[in-house]
C-alpha cells in the first residue's frame, strides 16, 4: 500500500484496510471464472466464441476460441488499444463513463471493427477480450458478471471487502483515485467507467489479495488440475515474462521465479505477487499515478538474491 492520502480533501490517510481500485488486476478473476465454468463442463477453452455468445460481430475470424481470449492472442480489435493509445478518458468523449455499467455497454466500441491478427499469431494485450469473456460468463452462468465473482471467488476466498463497486456508490473505507498534474490534481471520477468489469475495475484491499491467493494455491476457487491449467505459462510476452490464464507470470534461469497481475489506471495502481519457491506475498496497491512497479521491481531483485 502506498502511503497518501484516501480522501485528500478531508486528509484521510489510507491504511492497512483501505479498499482500492485495482484494474487490470482483477482480469484473474475473470479467468478464474471461465476456468470455474469448464471444470463444471459447461464451455472448454476449445470452445469458438461464435458458439457461446448471441451477440453479432461481423469481422471476427470464426475460429477465434476462449483459450485466444484468455491469452490475449485472439487478434480481436481492443476498445482501449494500449500498443498505440494513450488516453483512457478520451474514450468517453462519444461513450460516457456513466453509460458504461455492464460487459454489454462496451460493445459498441469493438463489435464492428475488423480484425488485427489471425487468432494464435502473437500476443498482444487486450482488454475486449476480457469483455467478451465476461459476456460468455453471463451467458452461461445466467447472471450478472459481478454477481458471479463476488458469489464464486470473493465470498469463497473470504474477501469481505472486496467489489465492483460504482465510482458515485464507493463505501466506507475506499480510497479515492488521484490523477496528479504539474501544480494541481483532480479524482479520477470522470476518468473510468462508473462500474468495473471483467477487463478491471473491481476494488479490494491487500488483506482481501492475500486472502485470494491463498485461497487460488489451496484449491479453494478450482481443482488442482484447472489451479495448474490456470497458472501454465501458455504464451510468452516478451523477456522473461509469460502469461497464463490471466495471470503474467516471470521466468528466471528456467524456473517460475513469480505469478503477478498488475493494473493501472488514472489515478489507480497496483501490482501482486506470489513468488513461486518460498510463497511470499508481495502487494503493492495505490490511489495515484505511479510507483507500484518500481517498487515490485526493487522487491525482485532482494527476493532473488536471497533465495537464488
């Protein structure tokens, strides 16, 4: 947790049990999710999108599958395109954040353009695809995307304080978001989308992480099988860096050095860590600009040293 200000109007500090945005980082849920699904037998990660989903998109390749989705390798157009855009909030300028309250209201963004790539050609991080994948958990599970996370991960792994809570609807003990300038700052209230989603935006709080990670590497949220499956690093980004089922995963001198997801958003940071030989626990979660991953980046290299 990065020490400043919750509420920086009334000087609230954050502490140990502020809930935070987190982003992206929360497209792990998603997975979970999905996984959650095809251990149940009601989808596989075969399975072609086109089959799973009522919703028209004229240009996407018919053999696109959720396992694409899952890796960011489905070559789809992205909403948000973070390889050649910059400005999350010129997004709304034509869509209103506070029109975007469900996976649904982000189709029109996507839906109509054409592809990128042919499924399986590359990586490449998009954040469409978690939508769609939010709308494959809908559509099988039969209810709203949040209402099956926090019923099937949240409240299994004990994460009281954890939620897709609306930016206008934030409890008690939530940090607010700060974009910082040169001489001023502002909240990031107009900056995201007035709801989260399955591409990022829940909140929770470093004891809720902790709690979740456990509760993952315990078996709790899937089988052993699906947990492993989950956790493979099926497609390599760059360096020494894998993804897996929503998880990046780092990997030094041929091992698993540690699973991390990270997010950010204006005005929200964040990145956690599990370091596959020892189990520690490292997150690193914030209302501002940046910090988390110099900080995660600093924490690397002590971890490495001390158990190489």
């Amino acid at each position: 947790m990065l020490q400043t200000h919750a509420n920086r109007s009334e000087r609230i500090l954050n502490h140990p049990h502020t809930r935070f945005g987190i982003a992206s980082g929360c497209k792990i849920f998603t997975s979970v999710a999905i996984c959650q699904l095809v251990q149940d037998g009601k989808l596989s990660f075969n399975t072609c999108v086109k089959d799973c989903l009522d919703e028209p998109f004229p240009y996407f390749d018919s053999n696109i599958t959720i396992h694409h989705l899952l890796t960011h390798s489905a070559g789809i157009p992205d909403y948000f395109d973070e390889e050649i855009m910059g400005d999350f909030e010129e997004l709304w300028k034509d869509y209103p954040m506070y029109s975007m309250q469900s996976p649904k209201d982000f189709l029109p963004l996507f839906q109509n353009d054409r592809m990128k790539f042919s499924p399986g050609e590359r990586f490449s991080y998009n954040n469409a695809g978690f939508i769609l994948l939010g709308l494959v958990v809908e559509q099988i599970a039969g209810m709203g995307f949040s209402e099956y996370v926090e019923k099937n991960i949240f409240q299994r792994s004990g994460m009281l304080d954890s939620g897709y809570f609306r930016m206008d609807q934030l409890p008690e003990r939530t940090a607010i978001g700060y974009i910082d300038g040169d001489q001023t700052w502002k909240t990031n209230m107009y900056s995201l989308p007035i709801k989260g989603g399955p591409d990022g935006g829940a909140f929770t709080t470093v004891h809720d992480l902790a709690r979740f990670w456990d509760a993952l590497f315990h078996y709790q949220l899937l089988s052993q099988e699906y947990t492993e499956i989950l956790l493979t690093p099926h497609i390599h980004e760059e360096g020494q860096t894998y993804y897996g089922y929503g998880v990046w995963i780092r990997i030094v001198d041929d091992t698993i050095f540690k699973y991390f997801v990270m997010g950010s958003d204006p005005g929200v940071i964040m990145q956690s860590s599990i370091y596959a030989k020892n189990k520690i626990h490292a997150h690193i979660i914030g209302n501002i600009n940046k910090g988390a991953g110099r900080i995660a980046g600093k924490m690397d290299e002590i971890i490495y040293k001390e158990f190489k």
